[in-house]
C-alpha cells in the first residue's frame, strides 16, 4: 500500500479493458483474422499491444505473427467486426461504483482513451449518462495528442483541461503503456491488469489490484465509500 503523499485531487482513467469490457471482443476478432493464416494469438503478443494506438497495435501483430497483410488491411477489416460488438459493451466490475461514488463526492475526473472517437461513440452506446460523470474525455484522435502511449500526451492534456496539477492526478490504467504514461507525466498510477497478464510488466504503478472492486480511495486520500 502507497505512503500517504499530497492528496489525489483529480482521477484519470483508461477505458478499454478498465471501465469498459471491451478487450474480449479485440481478442475474438483478432483470433479470428489471424486464424485464416494459420497463426495463433498469443498473451506475449497482446499484452504487448494492450493501450496502444490502433496503427501501433496493427504492426506489433502483423509484425510478431509475421502476417501477409499490411497494418492498414488488419483495421479494415477489424473494425468492420468490432462495429457490431462495440455496442454491446458491459462496464467492467467495481467502475461504475468508484466513478459514480466520487462524483457524487466532487472529484474531477476524466476519460483518457486510445480509441478514436467513432469507436468511443459506439462503445458507451448504452452508457451515456454514466459517461457524464466525467468533466472532459480525451481520444486517441485528439489533435493535441501528438504522440500515443506509452508517451504521456493523452494524460497531460487530459489535465491541462481539468486545469489540474500533475502531482495531484492518480491514474487507472490496466496496460503496462498506460502505467509508463502516466508515470512519465508525473502522475501517481494504480494498475489494475487482466488476470492473464504477469504483473512484473507493472513496475511503475504503485499499486496492482486485482479489479476496480479492490480500489480503497482512502489510501489516496479521496471519500471513502459509504
């Protein structure tokens, strides 16, 4: 458990994998794809993509299974599957809970996701309202976004606009790029993986919890549950 440091004022999350249980779908259609080549997609090579653009994450695959087909050709297709899925989307144990909880609460919070915004529209489909409770979102596509993570663009403007100090910002994250991220924009960072990944790849947080459902806010210094 962390020392107690400045108090957490601000919380940024990931989306993929953390609120939303999106990830089996990129793993059914990925699977898939790839089968055609007789390939099989292995953890090495999806924790390795995990939190990554999606152009990024396109050639760590084409490149790790040595595939026929260009990046590009992979999106295509992919993203022809996942429209159907996205819209499905459960939130994941324990997220709407804590994100609720601290907005009834007063704390800021944001929304720091790879996805571009096409695909944020299809997968809070059903989750609008619990989706307000954040102050801003900010996407893989932002223009401010130069850079994707494990670079720490998305979560430096994510609190640029709640107008909030780093040292003061914690970060959700379940993928070792998003953990490296926010370590580098010199924010505290709690890692909550899939049970399939080795949480050796998590050095930086300073936690790793088993889910959003073992978060303790006191430990940060925000309301504690009721």
């Amino acid at each position: 458990m962390p020392a107690a440091r400045l108090s957490i004022t601000h919380v940024i999350y990931d989306m993929d994998g953390l609120l939303l249980d999106t990830e089996p779908f990129y793993t059914e259609v990925t699977q898939a794809i790839v089968c055609r080549y007789v390939r099989t997609l292995y953890w090495s090579v999806k924790s390795r993509r995990m939190g990554k653009r999606a152009i990024d994450s396109a050639r760590i695959l084409v490149e790790a299974l040595h595939l026929p087909i260009e990046p590009e050709d992979y999106l295509r297709e992919r993203d022809s599957m996942l429209t159907q899925l996205f819209p499905t989307a459960k939130p994941m144990p324990g997220a709407k809970r804590l994100t609720e909880h601290l907005a009834r609460h007063g704390i800021s919070q944001a929304v720091a996701s790879s996805s571009h915004q096409r695909d944020f529209q299809l997968k809070t489909t059903r989750h609008r309202e619990w989706f307000a409770c954040f102050q801003c979102v900010v996407l893989g596509d932002d223009p401010e976004v130069k850079r994707g993570k494990p670079a720490p663009d998305i979560f430096i403007t994510a609190a640029a606009r709640l107008a909030a100090p780093p040292e003061r910002c914690l970060v959700l994250e379940d993928a070792p790029s998003g953990v490296e991220a926010a370590h580098a924009a010199g924010m505290s960072v709690v890692a909550v993986p899939n049970p399939g990944m080795n949480h050796d790849a998590f050095g930086g947080a300073a936690q790793v919890l088993s889910s959003l459902q073992s978060f303790d806010p006191l430990v940060w210094g925000l309301p504690g549950f009721e």
